[in-house]
C-alpha cells in the first residue's frame, strides 16, 4: 500500500484451495449481476474407480438432486467392477446445479475440484416422452455388422449435423453420434443424438419440400427452451469448416469404415474466449469419445483407430505440459484410449499479449503498461505464473488509470490470498494467488498463478451475452511493475499472459482484446516465443501451425512456441509441424463447406491447418510405419523440410513482424500441401468469403 493509504477490508479475502481463481471471480460477477442459478462443472480426481465412485456418491449425498453425471462416465467407471480404461488417470466431470454458494459447499469432500466456466441455468419445465425426443443411449449407438476402422471426433462449435458433406445418402448420415452440450431442453448435459435420430431428421428433407434450414428449426424447437437460441448461423459455422476441412465429401477408398463423432461445446463458455473457462467440457468431450471406441472394440474385437481434432484454444495457461487439460489428454493417448489428438497452434503470433522475466532481471523493478481497451463488453485477465509454489516469490505494484500506486508485498502473493483493487471507492478488480493444479497429481510441479481480473469498459447492452454494467473509467493504460521476492531464484521464470478477450464469430460479447504496449519501459520483455496455444504444450498431441502454400513462408498469426532455454518447461515447447491455411499472402484461407450444403467459404488460421493434417491419415498421404501417429506425421514433416528448403524473403517477414522461420514456428517442418475436399487452397470456384478460425 501506498505510505499513509488503509487496506480496505474484503470480506471474501481468501479463495479455498480447491476452486480455480477464474471461477472465483465469475461466480461472484454473476451473482452482482442478479444471476443466482448456474450449471456449475466440477472436477472429480481420485486413485481408483471405486475412491471415484466413493467421492461422487458424497457430492451427490450433500447435493441431493442437483448433480448431474453423463451416462458414459457410469460405463467407465462404474459398469459392475469393470472399466474401459486400460489405466488412469481416474478422474470424470459433473455439473451441478446451483448458486455461486455451491462451490464452497464441497470444500470437505477430498479430490472434487471447482473450475470451468458457470453458465446460466435454465428452468427446465416437465420433460415427458410425449413432448420432446429422448436424449439418446448409448446402447444407440452401435450399428449391428458394421466394422468401423477409424472413429474420427470433433469438439468444437456451430457443427451442422445435416450438411450433405458429412452424409451418406440424401437422407442417411456419416455421424454416429452428436453431442449438443448447449440443448437447454434437457437437463445437465444437453442433447445426444445416434444415427438414427439424425437420420430421422433427414428423411424430412426432399426437392422442393422441407430445406435444411427448416430441419434446423425443427431441431431447435426440440432441443431449446427457447429455439432463438440454436438458430443456425447465415453462411458460416466454425466446426463445421474444420470437420469439412478433416473429413468431407468423399474419402479415398471405402469411407463406410468412418465413423463421425461430432461434440458441440456450450456455447456461453465459448463466447468467454476459452482457455480455462473450456476445458472441463472438453474433458467429458474426449472421455465420451473413449466409451463410444471402447464400445466399438467390444462389439467387432478390435480397437478403431481414433483420431480427435480440437480447433479452440486460449492465450493464458502454465505452458509447460501440466495443465488439467494437457495431462488429460497426453494420459488418454499414451494409456491407448485415443492415438491421436489434434490442436491448432494458435494465431496470436502479432497480439502483444506475452512477456517473460527472469529472476535476476527482476532484481530492479520492471514495468509494463497494460492496455485495456473502452467499451469492452467482457472483463480482462492478466496471468502472472512464478516457476514455484512457494509464497514471497514477487512484489507487485498496480496502478489503475487515474489512480495513485496499488504496492503489494510479497507476503501477499501466497496460495489462496486475494486482493482486492479499488478506484473511487469502489472495487473495479481483483488479485487471486492459487497454486496449480488445484488436485494432487505425483510427479506434477505445482506453481502459483496471479490471477488479475478486471472489470468490464462497456456500459450494460442487453445484446451482449452474460453482459453487466461495466466501468468506463477504468480503461486506459494499466502499470504493472514487478520486483522479485525473497524466493525467487536468479533464475527462475517469471512469465505473464493476457488472456484472449476477442468476440468470437457471431457470439455477441462486445469483447475486445488488451494487450501490452510497445512503449512500455519493459516493453523488450514482450516476446513472440510463447503465442501458442494455451492447449498445446503437451508431450504426445499432435500441435499444427500454419503457413502459405505458396512459398512456404509462416502465416503473420501462427502461433510461436518456446525454445527450451527459455521454456519454464526445460524443453522446446514447439508445434510438431505445419500445413497450409493460406494459399498466399493475397489469396487467403483454404476452401470449405458453409454451413448449409452447397455453400461454400474460404477459412484460414490453424484451426483449418490441423483438421487438414489429420486428413492424411484418413487419404493415405500419411506413410505407414512403426510408431505412433504423432511421429509418423513429424517424420513426414521433417522429411519435407529437408527436401524442399524454404528461402525466407526478408522483406516479406519484416512486413508481418517475423524474423526469418525457426523450427519454434514449425516444429519438424512445413508439410507439402496434398489433398484438399474442395480442391485447392482458396480455391475460385466458389465465392470468395473469408471466415477467421478461431
């Protein structure tokens, strides 16, 4: 504090240990804002089926009726003794039902972990038969006789199950199964459809009679409380590009062998920029994926070779392979649940949103002008990670727009520990230290996050999702200085992110995103290393970057990875390789489906760049061989590069602020462009409309 200046008591000053600091602080905006019922998702951890079990059972005991757990999760872990899973981890996700009161609730139930993002509940009316379709089983799943050599899923959002791109016959689909996690009509976990169920929609559609945009409708008003809210979108639809991007139109060779796995993800939790707001929906996304291929290996006695694109991604996160999401997924690829996941890189090459400390450096006290932008409909984060877990690693000073210095200590920055931050009498953010993971996981490194969370710029509008009244006067240009604590190491790494805060598609947010100036005294600390995605610094996914098809060159936004000397990780955290999303510097994007069959729109950004690398295992473009998918496919990519070396045209990169390629850009190599579902990259035969991946 300031010499003379009195702390302000804050009534909530300490977080428990088990909630995540995002979590904390959008329990409680909600909750100013006059929404008191959420769908709240809560981690479960625990040794063995049977402590899972024991855990969930207490949850349940204490919340009564308000737990909701997915049907495959009782198949995993609690079929009779038996389970799915050839090993751990043994962790699941529910949701429950409830106000921001909930959380502190289950503090004394060991291993059950609040994060993710809350969404507001819905009043679910009577539910019966007669009213609305069954959520479908699954013991729906499975077509009798049918051997299915390869299971290919989709997380992602706006996927239209209908395109004629993803069907069979006019009135027969290629997706197996459709999970809407945002269906309000159905309690928990929103709607899940089988073939069958999808088929049934279809057989409406004919020449002249019901569209597809009327089938649409028809399924809004089945699976929504209100059908305005699954109203498709006019020409373009992100999952539904990338899933067109992996597996559209017609395959090589006999494609009845594919089956589609499509997961939507809710969509008020996509509209809050993702990173650690999704990643538990994710998580019951892939652990759904694992039951339907272990329900495939028992049926035909042979495992499907399983492969899952994941086109999303934040800014923020550790970086470092250990968070929630990036060891779940690493276990389900090495455990042999899936073969292969794959992420996009990311496209915040040219955001200003990372920097990076080192301990020494810190020995003077560095500053960083943190820009928060007017009118911004959301509220803004700022990540500060320390290498450790241990307490008085940081001294921090904050200043807000127009205010005198917020100095705090050391002392302050400790597990479970916040700060509240005013101007004018009144709190406008807040600081929250938790230690990560929240659970206990052998062998993980735990270390502290700061968490910065600031208030919305934009004055209350009813067309932005979850809106509240924001505070103009607090926008403008942030101070963040740093000094080291008496813990730190010389060193040891200090690193911030800015979390992504843009509006995505057509989600109306009113988003937009902060970002550290480039006259900040410390400004040389904010560095392009590091702009991957928040997902992917995982040791056994498949991470893909992007580049022009026509010289090779990377794209202005592919995301940077990290070289290992500057990598609290102690090893190079880089995409595995690249593939192509643009044709060139002019002619943006790669060609794929609109949303409504027959349509058609140019998509760039590596969420298009990885759909199109999981494509060549499913063309034969990916060679055969020993080893796991994610190899072959580095191999292949480094086999590339050698082959056809790429001549780096200065100008060029000085033009689009990147030096000359670097393997942190690419990883093993940029991957020659092979086989596209609508032809070339950009290609003219259909109208030109750009769409950005997100």
């Amino acid at each position: 504090m300031e010499k003379g200046e009195k702390p302000i008591e804050d009534e909530n000053n300490d977080i428990p240990d088990h909630i995540d600091p995002y979590r904390f602080w959008f329990t409680q905006e909600f909750e100013r804002s006059g929404i008191d019922n959420f769908i709240l998702p809560f981690l479960i951890t625990a040794d063995d089926s049977q402590q899972l079990r024991q855990r969930y059972e207490k949850l349940k005991g204490k919340l009564n009726d308000q737990v909701y757990l997915p049907e495959f999760y009782e198949k995993l872990y609690f079929n009779n003794g038996k389970s799915s899973r050839a090993e751990g981890p043994y962790q699941m996700v529910v949701l429950v039902k409830g106000g921001g009161a909930v959380d502190a609730l289950v503090k004394d139930i060991e291993g059950v972990v609040a994060s993710g993002m809350p969404t507001p509940a819905p009043i679910w009316p009577d539910h019966s038969p007669e009213k609305r379709p069954a959520s479908a089983r699954l013991s729906e799943y499975l077509t009798p006789g049918r051997k299915v050599r390869k299971l290919v899923a989709l997380i992602d959002t706006d996927i239209a199950f209908a395109n004629a791109r993803f069907r069979q016959s006019p009135h027969s689909t290629r997706i197996g199964w459709y999970w809407d996690m945002d269906a309000s009509a159905y309690p928990g976990f929103g709607r899940m459809m089988a073939r069958s169920q999808i088929d049934a929609y279809l057989a409406g559609l004919s020449p002249g009679g019901n569209s597809e945009m009327q089938l649409y409708l028809d399924y809004a008003r089945d699976s929504y409380l209100n059908p305005w809210e699954a109203l498709p979108p006019p020409m373009f639809g992100h999952g539904t590009g990338v899933l067109d991007a992996a597996v559209g139109g017609q395959l090589p060779g006999d494609g009845d062998d594919i089956d589609l796995v499509c997961v939507q993800l809710p969509r008020f939790a996509v509209a809050q920029t993702h990173g650690q707001f999704l990643w538990l929906y994710v998580l019951m996304g892939l652990d759904l994926i694992s039951y339907l291929a272990w329900m495939i290996e028992q049926e035909q006695g042979e495992r499907p070779e399983t492969l899952v694109n994941i086109s999303v991604g934040g800014h923020g996160g550790r970086h470092d392979g250990y968070s929630g999401l990036e060891m779940a997924m690493d276990s389900r690829i090495r455990n042999g649940n899936l073969q292969a996941i794959y992420l996009a890189a990311g496209n915040s090459f040219q955001e200003r949103i990372h920097a990076a400390f080192t301990g020494e450096t810190l020995h003077k006290r560095q500053d960083l002008i943190w820009r928060i932008q007017p009118d911004d409909g959301t509220s803004s984060f700022l990540e500060i990670w320390l290498p450790t877990d241990k307490p008085q690693q940081l001294e921090l000073t904050i200043t807000v727009p127009g205010q005198p210095p917020l100095n705090i200590p050391a002392t302050d920055i400790r597990p479970g520990y916040t700060t509240p931050i005013h101007a004018d009498g009144q709190e406008v953010a807040k600081l929250s230290v938790q230690s990560d993971p929240l659970y206990s996981a052998p062998g993980v490194p735990k270390r502290l996050i700061a968490l910065l969370s600031v208030k919305s710029t934009a004055l209350s509008r009813a067309q932005f999702i979850g809106s509240s009244t924001g505070l103009p006067q607090i926008a403008g240009d942030w101070i963040i200085g740093l000094k080291h604590g008496p813990k730190l190491k010389a060193k040891g790494i200090v690193t911030l992110w800015i979390s992504r805060d843009d509006e995505i598609l057509r989600l109306p947010t009113g988003a937009r995103q902060s970002f550290f100036t480039d006259y900040s005294p410390a400004a040389e600390n904010v560095v392009k290393e590091g702009t991957i995605s928040d997902m992917a610094s995982g040791r056994e996914t498949t991470v893909c970057a992007a580049h022009w098809a026509s010289d090779r060159m990377m794209t202005p936004y592919s995301g940077r990875g990290i070289p290992r000397k500057e990598a609290v990780a102690k090893r190079n955290v880089f995409p595995l390789a690249s593939y192509v999303a643009d044709e060139s510097e002019a002619h943006e994007g790669v060609t794929v489906s609109g949303y409504f069959s027959g349509s058609a729109v140019t998509m760039r950004g590596t969420s298009v760049s990885s759909p199109l690398v999981l494509r060549l295992a499913l063309t034969g473009d990916l060679p055969p061989g020993p080893g796991s998918i994610r190899k072959r496919v580095g191999n292949l990519a480094a086999s590339q590069e050698a082959a056809l070396p790429v001549h780096d045209n200065p100008v060029k990169a000085s033009a689009q602020n990147r030096e000359t390629s670097e393997p942190e850009d690419y990883g093993k190599g940029r991957l020659e462009f092979m086989q596209h579902p609508l032809g070339q990259p950009g290609s003219t035969n259909y109208p030109r409309r750009r769409r950005n991946s997100i």
